[in-house]
C-alpha cells in the first residue's frame, strides 16, 4: 500500500486527534522527502502570539515518522520503530502557515537494510526543517528514531 498524504491526514484523524485538531496535516510524501504542514491558529496558539512548540514537534515528529513508515511498508518486514530521543532549536516565532520538512529517505533505506541484514536494532537521527510562507526557519528539529526487525 502506497502511502499518500489523503491516507496519512485520515490516519491523524483516528490515531493522533490532538495533531489533527491542532492543523497537522501532510502536504507531501515520497521516496525522498516528507512534507507536513499546520497553520497557526487559535488553538495551536502559545501566550507569545505564535504556535506552540509542541505543535510544531507533532508536524515535524511526523514528517520523519510517516517517511519511516513509508520505507517500512515497502521492505515488506515487520520492523518496529521508536523515537528514542530528540532536540530543537527555534530561531523565529512560528506564524502563519508553516511547513516541515524532512529530506531523510536515502538514510532510512541505508538503515533498515542494515536492520533487516544483521537483525539487530538500529539506530537513526533524521532532522525536520520548519519554513514560513516567506521561506525563513522558524524552528529545526532532530528526532532519533530506533528501528528493529520483529522476530
């Protein structure tokens, strides 16, 4: 099954209500790259006037977790995947639409074949950029996803 943004926004839906509430919303998916968006709004807003960050870590956490999922559905494995760790930085506030995205496809095929090769767990940092409407980095973050093959 061919991952699609329609697919992934109805996931959010059903699975992760708070992101869908807040605007989470995939704008973009394939081999390469994932591009997810949220707009700031009323109910994403923080006291500063703009989003909060954990708005924006729920649409960057996912731009690297629906690439993730992508890649692991197309090995054809049962391969469980966790965040394991992570860190931002944010450099501007965070209004109007914003759009992460995450360029890591290549390294995930280089770490699931290693994974499904060797069988043990692995490891891998992949990075979602947030871009406002004007192009400027609002907010980066670096999610360190553990992925292991299922006995």
């Amino acid at each position: 099954m061919t991952l699609t943004p329609r697919k992934l926004n109805t996931y959010t839906m059903f699975k992760l209500p708070a992101a869908y509430l807040c605007g989470v919303r995939t704008k973009h998916i394939d081999n390469e790259k994932c591009v997810v968006g949220v707009t700031f709004k009323w109910i994403n807003q923080n006291p500063f006037k703009s989003m909060f960050w954990a708005v924006q870590g729920m649409a960057a956490e996912f731009s690297t977790g629906a690439l993730m999922i992508s890649k692991i559905q197309e090995s054809g494995k049962r391969i469980s995947m966790l965040v394991t760790s992570n860190n931002a930085t944010f450099t501007k506030k965070a209004t109007g639409k914003i759009k992460f995205t995450c360029n890591d496809g290549k390294a995930i095929d280089e770490v699931l074949k290693k994974a499904i090769e060797t069988g043990e767990g692995q490891t891998l940092w992949m990075q979602s950029v947030g871009l406002n409407e004007d192009g400027v980095i609002v907010s980066t973050f670096n999610f360190e996803w553990s992925v292991k093959v299922k006995s």
